[in-house]
C-alpha cells in the first residue's frame, strides 16, 4: 500500500519538526498537523517561519519549503483523520496528576481520545501509529478501542517511537541512528510495517529501519531514555564524589569516556537533566515493573530520578551555603532557564526548581534566556504552587540582556549551557556585580581560569 496522505494529531515538538522533514523528504505524501490548541496551530501558519511555536535550529527553513506545498497545519482534526491513509498520534502523555499512578504511572486520556476520535470519524482502513511515548502494551489498548467501531473498517496499529533530542531535532531526524517501526506479526500487520518503511526510506537507508513486534518498539523507547538518564545521573553522582576528593569530573569523564565500551557521550556532569520526557519517562518504567511486582526492578530505575533531584538541590544549597549561608534579599542572576540550549522548551528545567529553593531562601532572582519569555518562567514557578503568582512575580525579575541580568548580583548561576554565555564581556559582568563575585557554573561551559583570573570565584559541577 503507497501512503498519499498522512495526518498527525499533536502539533507540538515532536509531531512537528517529524511532519516537516516527512513532508519536505516525501513531495507526493500530503501531511496535515492537526492540533486542539488553535494558537498552537496559527502560530504554525504565521507568514513569517520564525514565529512558528517551536524553537529548532533549522525548522523555520524546512517550514518554509513544504508549508503550502504538502505540509498543512489545522484545527480541522476529524477531516485529517478522515482523508489519511495513515495517522500518526503524536499527543502528549504526562505523568498522572491524579488517582492511581498519580506522580508515576503516564496519563493516557489524550491517546484514549485520540483513538476514539479515529474509531467515530473514521470510513476507510487506516493505519495508525503510535509516535508518542506509550507503556508497554497501550498498542493493545487501542485496538481494542478501534476494533469496536462495528462500522467494519479495518486498523493496524504500528508503534513508531520518536528518538529525536530538542535542539537538534531536525539534524536527528535527517540522519536518524536508527527508525524503528514495531507492528502485528500478522501478514496485514506486516504490510502496515512496509509502508511506513516506504515513507522513511525515501531518505533513510533501509539498513537503519529496524522492524520488531509491537511490544518491543514500545518497550526500546522508555529503554532507551532510561539508559540515557541513567548516564546523567551516574557521572553525576561521581561529580559530588569528585568535590570531596579532589579528583576533577570532567577528567574523569574523558579518561573512562575513552574506553570505546564506555563511550563519551551523556558523560557530562551538570546540575542535573530536565525534559519533558527522562523523567516521565523513567517513573513510566518504574510503575509498570511495580506493576508487574518486579520491585528490585522498579528500585533500581527510580534511584536515577533520586539522583537527579539531588543534583538540583545540592546546587541550590551549594549557593546559599558559599554565600555565607544566607541569600535572603541578594540577588541572584540566572543565565539561562531552557532545559538545554537550542530549545525553548523549559519542561522540568532543572533552573525551574533551583529558582524555586532559592525563592524559599528568599533571595530576589534575574533570570536571562535568550529564547524564553518572561510569561513562561513565571507560569513554570506558579505550577508548582509553591506560593502564589504575585508572590512569584515579586521575587523573580526577567532581564532584556545578560548584563542587565548580572548588574548588581551577589552570584551568577548557569542554569542553561547556550553557547553564546561563553562569548559574553566578563569582564563587564565582574566590573558591575557585588564583591566578592561568585559564579555557579551548573554546566561547567565556562572559561573556570579566565574568570579567577578576572576575580570571580568560580564554582563549577564535580570540581
Ligand atoms: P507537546 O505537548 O509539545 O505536543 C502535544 C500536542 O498534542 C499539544 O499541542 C496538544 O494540544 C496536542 N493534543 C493533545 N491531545 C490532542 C487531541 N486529542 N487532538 C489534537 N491535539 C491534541 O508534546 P511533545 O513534546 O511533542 O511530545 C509528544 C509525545 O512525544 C510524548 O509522548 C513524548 O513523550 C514523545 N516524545 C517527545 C520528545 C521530545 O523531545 N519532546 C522526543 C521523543 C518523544
């Protein structure tokens, strides 16, 4: 079966930048985005590409080449489904909020209605595809949904998770590692599996387009954000290690980096990951191994999101305790507040609850991100509900510039590790800030020699 039209439910990072490329790789498929959120959507269709609602380097171009040719984003969700061959649901799936799972397990009430709005609309044999991350076994769910229609349409489920990393999502989706589609053993379900391959091998080699059983692409995504996480967490647990010994983490992390079975990448030590998805992603895991009663399992994994809520706090505490225990009515300067650089995605940001310990210790932030506003920094403080929205408002100022930032501060902190803080004049920042003039490098990305050198007392992760 040749795929003509594709539709994908969810406009946000992920079915985003991934529709684009297909539709820019892929001229005869016709791609239509289809979103509930009409800002969402309309930011998507501004005339100019650099509105578009996600910050990717080199999105807007891939934009600009197939919207209106054979990219279409719409709020019109039940006539995309309707006209597609094949459905992709790329909606998000947060940890649950409420009742059972709360705080652990994934809420899937966005898939669920996703699979509905297919069964209701539906008139034609579609095949859909699972592109967000699900648990182990949500294909079966699905199915189940779909085969009840009793209208006699026919559905195969594919599960066809997303490896991209932000900030490098359309270079990632370009030349992917690997794509990996999980279907049915069935002879149907492998004709679905073929023509999924058809719409990636037009720039894919066909090599790196792995096929498994459903249960097995589903379960390789939570994997593979496990293992990544855990990576993070592990150099990060030597970095506290390395502050008490003397022994340098970055040192460290090259000389086992360099064992080709080690490898040296995820081996930087930071104030710890954020994302919307190693977190989520891991507590997923965790649930269903409890579910399953694997608890040595479930321990095992959950120990990495201890780890990480470690590494925040101790940075936050690393910051009051050298500023003489106290950072009550000082100012703090926070560079960067985006999860990593080259996104605006400030998903569990680890600056998010750094700021939030610091405002507790009452200190009075300035946070500078050069791609995140004022409105979503203070929306990511008031949904922890720490206190209330004025009372955040007061306490955190969001500067136009680095220097404004940093004009009068007691302490630096690097939240975010952008490229363009390594450029900025330190000298001018060190010239401008209170004495003594501390830097809290949560990345480790700058100058450490250069900056004592100036007069800054630096303090870096793991050193
Ligand atoms: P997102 O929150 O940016 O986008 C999801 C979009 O789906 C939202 O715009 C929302 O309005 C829309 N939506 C929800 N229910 C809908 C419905 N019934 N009909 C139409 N639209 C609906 O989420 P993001 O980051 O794109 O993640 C999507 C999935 O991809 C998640 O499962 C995530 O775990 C997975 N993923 C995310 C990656 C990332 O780097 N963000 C990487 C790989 C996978």
């Amino acid at each position: 079966m040749k795929i003509t039209k594709i539709c994908c439910i969810g406009a946000g990072y992920v079915g985003g930048p991934t529709m684009a490329v297909i539709a820019q790789k892929c001229p005869d498929i016709k791609v239509t985005v289809v979103d509930l959120n009409g800002a969402r959507i309309a930011a998507w269709n501004d005339k100019d590409t650099n509105n578009i609602p996600i910050y990717e380097p080199g999105l807007a171009e891939v934009v600009a080449e197939a919207r209106g040719r054979n990219l279409f984003f719409s709020t019109d969700v039940e006539k995309a489904i309707d006209e597609a061959e094949m459905i992709f649901i790329s909606v998000n799936t947060p940890t649950k909020t409420y009742g059972s799972g709360k705080g652990m397990a994934a809420d899937l009430k966005y898939i669920e209605l996703c699979a509905r709005q297919i069964a209701r609309v539906s008139k034609s044999n579609k095949i859909v595809v699972e592109k967000s991350t699900l648990p182990v076994r949500t294909a079966e769910a699905i199915k189940n949904i779909l085969d009840n229609t009793g209208n006699g349409v026919r559905f195969q489920i594919l599960s066809n998770p997303e490896f991209l990393a932000e900030g490098t999502a359309v270079q990632d989706l370009l030349n992917p590692d690997r794509i990996l589609i999980g279907g049915d053993t069935t002879e149907e379900g492998q004709h679905a599996i073929n023509a999924l391959v058809d719409v990636y091998a037009n720039w894919v080699a066909k090599e790196k387009i792995l096929t498994t059983n459903l249960w097995s692409s589903e379960l390789s995504k939570l994997t593979a954000n496990a293992f990544l996480a855990q990576r993070v967490s592990s150099i990060n647990a030597l970095s506290e290690l390395c502050e008490k010994t003397g022994a340098d983490v970055s040192e460290v992390a090259k000389a086992i980096g360099m064992d080709s079975r080690i490898g040296p990448k995820f081996l930087k030590a930071s104030v710890g990951f954020g994302g919307s998805c190693f977190q989520k992603d891991i507590l997923n895991l965790v649930y269903i191994a409890k579910a399953y009663g694997l608890n040595e399992v479930a321990d095992y994994w959950e120990q990495v999101i201890i780890m990480n809520d470690h590494q925040k706090r101790r940075f936050s505490h690393k910051i009051v305790t050298t500023l003489y225990n106290t950072v009550s009515g000082k100012k703090i300067a926070f560079l960067g507040w985006a999860f990593k650089k080259d996104t605006n995605d400030t998903r569990e940001s680890a600056a998010i609850y750094v700021a939030d310990d610091l405002i507790n210790e009452q200190a009075e932030l300035y946070v500078f991100d050069p791609k995140v506003a004022e409105g979503q920094i203070l929306s990511d403080l008031n949904y922890l509900d720490s206190r209330t929205a004025e009372e955040n408002k007061k306490q955190v100022t969001v500067a136009a510039s680095p220097y404004e930032a940093c004009k009068d501060a007691h302490a630096i902190a690097v939240l975010t590790e952008w490229d363009e803080f390594r450029d900025y004049d330190w000298k001018k920042i060190y010239d401008n800030m209170m004495k003594p003039a501390f830097v809290f490098d949560g990345r480790n990305i700058l100058d450490a020699k250069q900056l004592t050198e100036m007069g800054f007392i630096y303090k870096g992760i793991g050193s």
